[in-house]
C-alpha cells in the first residue's frame, strides 16, 4: 500500500510540473509574438474637416498639443488642412493585445450620434476598425450612449530586429486608397524592400489596413 501511496503521489507531482511547463510555454509563445515593448511609437493621423491640433492631442490623451509639434513640421499650429498627414506621438506601446499585437489604448468619450465605426473611421482615421472597438470594449453597438467612457486600441509596432537593426521608432500608418509600397516608402525614407520586410505578406495597394513604417534610425 506503501509503494502505490508513493507512485500516486509521484504521479500527481509530475502532473502539476507538466502543468506548470505547459503554462510557461504558453506564456513565452505570447510574448514572443508581441515581442519587445518601447516607450515611444507614432501614429500617422490623416487629418479631417474641422480638426485642430487641440482635438487630436485630447483624443491621443496627450497635455496638449504641443507634444505634437516636436514629431511635425508645422509652421502655424492653429493652421492645419484636410488631407494633411500628423505624427501623433503614442507614449507606450507595451500593452500585449489578444496575446498577439502590441497596442496602446486611449480613452474616449462617446457623443451624441457616435457609432464604433464613426469613432474608428472619422474621429480615429482609421487606425483602428469598428469591429477591433467593439470587441476590446464588449458593449453591443445599440448600449453606447453619450458620456460613456471605451478605449480605442491602437495597435503600434517596436520593430525587428531579424529585420533590421538600424531602426528604432514606428509608425502605425493606416493605408489609404492611392497608396503603393513605393509611395509608403518614399514618403518614409527608407527603402521598399525594407517596408516590405517589417510587413510581410501586406498588400500595400489594397488601400485600407494597417502597416508599421520605420521612421528614424
């Protein structure tokens, strides 16, 4: 009785130590696809009709908006045109999303007449999709209401370093019809096949999604 009290017990022990393996395994695997974190990120904002440096910073939960300019070439700050591109500056990118993605989110306010693809799509230019807001924050589209506070994830990149070592900030750059990987590139500096490299598998002329661009060495 002895001896199968002892083999019961080793058996349990292993149990708990495969266990325990198993969950480690599956945490490194999570980690390896989101690789490293950083402190800083950008986010390439497509600016819209009535937007103002004051209301992006608010919606990037910037001070204000001069944090902006220190990413941007502006000569008058309460000057800015639809159709023009701004770097927003993203403050953290560690956040591990679905075990997947590196991310940040922000927080937003709903107002009257706000929809998850409005938010996305207008107020966020698309840096992120209606369906990604719904599923971070859980609520069906019709409980939204005016007031109520849900994140917008952003999702941000720190690089690779398989790909390269020579780059050290991002950019999150949501496509827009028009756009070819040598026109990203170009607009970037840096070469094609190193775009390329950062996005594999990507379809730079599909016009919409998103794709992380190096920004500086």
């Amino acid at each position: 009785m002895l001896f199968f009290s002892v083999l019961k017990r080793k058996s349990t022990l292993d149990l708990i130590i495969v266990f325990h393996v198993l969950v480690f395994m599956s945490c490194s695997n999570v980690q390896g696809k989101c690789r490293r974190g950083c402190d800083l990120a950008l986010a390439s904002y497509y600016v819209s009709e009535n937007d103002t440096l004051t209301y992006i910073s608010t919606l990037f939960n910037l001070a204000n908006y001069t944090e902006i300019l220190d990413y941007n070439i502006i000569k008058n700050p309460d000057i800015i045109h639809p159709g023009d591109k701004i770097r927003v500056p993203i403050f953290s990118c560690h956040d591990c999303v679905n075990g997947d993605v590196l991310g940040h989110s922000f927080s937003y306010t709903i107002k009257d007449g706000d929809t998850y693809d409005k938010v996305a799509h207008t107020d966020y230019a698309n840096l992120t999709t209606g369906a990604w807001l719904q599923k971070v924050n859980g609520y069906e589209p019709s409980k939204l209401q005016p007031s109520m506070e849900i994140k917008v994830t952003v999702n941000c990149s720190c690089g690779d370093e398989g790909v390269s070592k020579n780059y050290g900030l991002f950019m999150t750059y949501p496509l827009r019809p028009g756009d070819t990987l040598s026109s990203v590139a170009e607009e970037a500096g840096v070469k094609a096949e190193i775009l390329q490299d950062y996005n594999p598998e990507v379809d730079f002329s599909a016009g919409s999604g998103l794709v992380f661009v190096p920004v500086k060495g």
